[in-house]
C-alpha cells in the first residue's frame, strides 16, 4: 500500500512540460547549437592555421639552412680530400718509416697540417688519421693531439666496413655511435658531440689493412646551422637515413631512433644529400597555448550570448505565445463541436491575428456548410423515399417481357420467346446493380448473353472466342468496358460472305490488357490515325463515341493507367486494345 502512494505521489510530481515550454528550449537549444558550431568551427579553423603556419615558417627555415649546413659538410670533405692527396697521409698508413724518431717528426707534420685546416674551418672540431688495425692513431683538436694506438671493436669495425664499400665517398656518422674509451688515443676527437666523416683512403682490399681520414664537426655548431628554426619549445634534429638522430638542439635526443609523436607537430625537411631530412618537432601544448587564451574567451563570449538569447526568448515566449494559446483553445472547442467561438481580439502580432481572423471564419463557413449538408441529408431522404415508390418499374419491365414471352410460346413463336429471354438477362444487370465496378466472370457472363442477342438479329456469321487468363475471374472489373467494342465488330463489320471471328483475349500481370480482334473489318491507317486522335483528344464522332466513353469511365476509374486504342492490318483486321 505505502509503495502505491508513492507511485502515484511520483506521479504527481513528475514534470510534464507544455507547448510553450518546449518551444521556448527548442528555440534556446537551437540558438545555442548554432554559437556552438560557430565558435567550434572557428576554433578548429584557427588550430588548422597555425598547424599551417608552424609547417611553413619551419620549411621555409630548413630550405635557407639547407645549403649552409651542406657547405659545412662539403668543406670538411674538401679537407679529407686534400689530406688525402698529402704523401705524409700515404707514408703514414704504409708505416714506410725506418726509426722512431722519423716517424715522430711525421707525426709533428700531420699534426701541423691538421691544424692549419682547422684553423681555416672553425667548424672543424678536429681531425684523425686511423689505421685500420688500430696500431696507429693519430688526432688532434683545437691544437692538442693525441698518438698511439686503438682497439677496434665490434662496432667500430662495422663502420670501418660501411665505410670501405662507400669509398670514395666520405661516410658521415655521429661520434656517439661509436664507443671509443678515454684512455684511447681516438677519443681526442670524439669527447663531445661531434658529426664524424669517415673516408677510405688506401688501396687495400682487406678493412684491416687499409687507413682512415676522419674529420670531426662540431655539433654545437651543426645545431646552430638550422637551430633558427626552434621557437616555442620546439626541437630540432638531423636524422640519417637510418633513423637515427645524429645532431639535435637538444643533446638528450642525441643517438635516439627519430619516431612521431602524438603530442607534437613533426614537420619533415628532406635534404638533397645523404637521405637525411632535418625534423622539427613542436610541442602542441605550447602553440596551441594562444588557441587555448582564444578558447576561454570564447565560452567567456558564448555565456554572455547564451544568457542574452535566454532573456530574449523569455521576453519573445511572453508576448508572442499569446496568440497561439488562443488559436489552440479555439482549436480544442471545435475539436469538441462547439462551434460557437467569438472573434479574437488582436494581440499586435499581424501574422498571428491574420491566423486567428481567417480560422474564425473557416470556422463560420464550416458551420454554413454543416447547415447546408444537414438540409441536402434532409432533401436526399426524400429523394430515396421517391425512388422507394418507383422500385416497382424495373419489376413491371421483367413482368411484361416475361408475360410477352409467354404469349409467343402459347403462339409456338420460340424464336421471339427466346430472344425475350436473352434480353432479360441483358437488361437486368443493368437495372439492378448501380455500381460502377463488378466480377470479370459477371463482365464475361453479360457478354455472352449479348453475343447470343446479336447472333439472333445479325445471324451466326460471326465466330466468338475468348481467351482468359486463369484465376482473375474474381478481380474486379469495370462495368460494360467491353461491349461498345463488340457492338463495333457486329454493327461496322464486313458484308463478306466469309466467316468472320472475333478474338477476345483477357490477361494481367500488373494490370489488365485486354485485345477484341476483328477478323472481318479492316480500316486504312489514315482512317485509325483519325480515330485514336478523337478518343485521345475527347471528341467522338458518330463511329468513336462509344471508344471515347469507355477511356473517359476508365480515367475516371483508373487515372492515367487506363487507356484505349485502335491498330489495323489486312492481315489481322481491326485489333482494339485497352489497359487498365
């Protein structure tokens, strides 16, 4: 019992908003939707824009540093080159010298030469001369160089390799990639971050055997060449071809395998050199940090308009539904019957006093119609009452055809016995069923009692047959569609002597097609032309009238799908069609 009073308390609480109420939120809802789009769309426009701008400025940066960063690797290049031309290099690697002390003072000589091409490059952080079996190393930076020997691991012998197939090309790696300890004599050159080109320059076949140049940039530097292009806390890199970061603006990111994130802008800058390509990789929190400001102000702006549309639809909703409700009230009261409504007053609202004015006098006429119905009910009953007493005529007809059948049997006169006979069962469907639409089987029994009718008047000179498709005999049909068309075959047919036939063939699929062929009657094409431009057209002549009534009754049943028309042949006769 308690949880029943709450049910129906729950009931009554529960709220039910009007017509007013949710036009007002369908009115609010909508205004906001549209600031919402407005401001989403403008938002995204702007995240779109600068995400743009970001690619452009950085692009654009990376293709003016392009040739200057490619320069510095061309003139440390240019330096191998050189060197490698020096016999010192090739007494060097082949190790030709006969004492110690004249291999020391050609060791002071490459070291001076090391040094005068560093100073003439300050790029260069400092230059090596290696052998591949680490038995001699010679390096020297910033005027301090460092002799003896070197052990060459795994990984170093791997890039010694990668550097012999690429001979005579200068290979470029990151001085980070190779583990070089302090206590080595190579690792003079190799103590900070250094961009490292290596190049072959003996004739040995063997990796062992053979000597290496090796030229050491300044990292530092390398960043600084494109480190233009960072802005925002952005970072950018110079990565191989393998993926590899092997110069950034931010040393952490130093010997990192280059992978996008999510939370960055990466825009790529592919040089022309080397299958490198300089990155640049913003942060989307620190450009987006403007978008953010505009965003606040936005909700800040998209409030204050929320709360102006509000005040604006309460004020519209208080004048404006006034009307409305009264059309409605107005509305209900007709819906019960009660017609009696008063003239509105107007309320200041043209639209809404013009639609309140014109249903108050629909509803005046409607109430003059009602009138008018109500006394045309009253004369239609008497009417029927009228036609009550003159039910008896088509009885009297069948008696008195019937009462004269009579007579002409007792006079043995069959054959006008007969005919009466035929002819009351041709008449009677006609009297007795008013409808518009009867059975095909009725449709085809009705002709056969009219073809026996014209067979007694014209003789048995005309052959009947029908073909039907089975099954449709209960669909309805029109009404004496058929029978102007048979009274044409019998009335405009041949004086021929020969036996003529009419065909009547009946199908439907989708809808009726019907085919009355005349064997014994042929018309000129001018002639048929002539005939289905009056039935088209409406006009009948004394020969078409009957064609024309029956396309009118089947527009008037049918529409458009019910049609009629004439085809002639000598060979086929007069063939008449009708669809429905």
């Amino acid at each position: 019992m308690e949880a029943g009073k709450q049910m129906k308390l729950l009931n009554r609480v529960k709220w039910r908003p009007n017509w007013k109420t949710k036009w007002f939120l369908s009115i609010l809802c909508g205004v906001l939707l549209v600031i919402l789009i407005l401001f989403g769309t403008s938002y995204m426009y702007l995240i779109q824009k600068l995400t743009a701008a970001n690619e452009k400025t950085s692009l654009m940066s990376f293709q003016e540093t392009e040739n200057g960063l490619k320069g510095m690797m061309k003139n440390a290049e240019y330096y191998l080159s050189q060197f490698a031309n020096n016999e010192l290099a090739w007494e060097y690697s082949a190790n030709t010298y006969k004492t110690t002390v004249e291999k020391s003072v050609a060791v002071q000589e490459i070291v001076q030469k090391f040094d005068q091409m560093m100073y003439a490059d300050t790029n260069i952080y400092g230059f090596a001369i290696l052998s591949g079996d680490g038995r001699s190393v010679v390096s020297t930076t910033e005027k301090k160089s460092r002799t003896g020997i070197m052990e060459i691991d795994e990984k170093t012998r791997t890039v010694l390799e990668e550097c012999k197939e690429s001979y005579p090309f200068v290979k470029w790696i990151s001085g980070e990639s190779l583990d070089v300890g302090k206590t080595e004599a190579f690792y003079c050159i190799v103590n900070r971050p250094v961009l490292l080109g290596i190049v072959a320059f003996g004739e040995a076949e063997e990796t062992e055997e053979d000597s290496y140049l090796c030229v050491a940039l300044d990292e530092r530097k390398v960043s600084q060449s494109y480190g233009m292009v960072s802005y925002n806390g952005s970072r950018a890199a110079l990565v191989d071809e393998n993926g590899r970061i092997i110069s950034s603006t931010d040393p952490d990111y130093l010997e990192t395998v280059y992978r996008p994130r999510e939370e960055e802008q990466n825009i790529e800058y592919d040089l022309s050199y080397h299958n490198w390509k300089l990155v640049n990789m913003i942060p989307k929190d620190e450009y987006l940090r403007e978008a953010r400001g505009i965003k606040k102000t936005g909700f800040l702006l998209g409030g204050m308009a929320s709360l102006a549309v509000l005040f604006f639809c309460l004020i519209w909703n208080r004048k404006y539904t006034k009307p409305i409700q009264i059309l409605m009230d107005q509305m209900e009261m007709v819906g019960k019957e009660q017609l009696d409504i008063e003239n509105p007053e107007k309320v200041g609202w043209p639209e809404l006093d013009h639609l309140n004015e014109e249903f108050y006098h629909t509803v005046q006429k409607l109430k003059s119609y009602i009138s008018r119905l109500q006394t045309a009910e009253q004369e239609k009953a008497r009417e029927e009452l009228l036609a009550l007493q003159y039910q008896i005529n088509p009885h009297f007809l069948y008696n008195s055809l019937n009462s004269i059948r009579w007579m002409a049997m007792m006079t043995n006169n069959t054959k006008v016995a007969d005919s009466l006979v035929i002819l009351c069962k041709v008449i009677m469907p006609i009297l007795r069923n008013p409808s518009f639409t009867w059975k095909l089987s009725d449709e085809l029994d009705f002709l056969e009692n009219y073809i026996k009718m014209m067979r007694i008047r014209y003789g048995n000179e005309m052959e009947y047959h029908l073909q039907c498709d089975d099954g449709i005999q209960d669909e309805d049909f029109p009404r004496f569609i058929i029978q102007p068309v048979m009274e044409n075959c019998f009335v405009h047919g041949s004086s021929s002597a020969e036996a003529r036939h009419i065909y009547l063939r009946i199908r439907k699929t989708e809808r009726f097609a019907i085919e009355v062929q005349n064997t014994g009657s042929f018309l000129e094409a001018e002639k048929v032309a002539e005939v289905n431009r009056k039935i088209a057209e409406g006009t009948p002549d004394n020969e078409s009238i009957g064609l024309c009534n029956i396309r009118k009754r089947l527009n008037l049943l049918y529409g458009e799908k019910g049609d009629i028309w004439l085809e002639s042949s000598p060979e086929r006769g007069v063939l008449v069609y009708i669809c429905f």
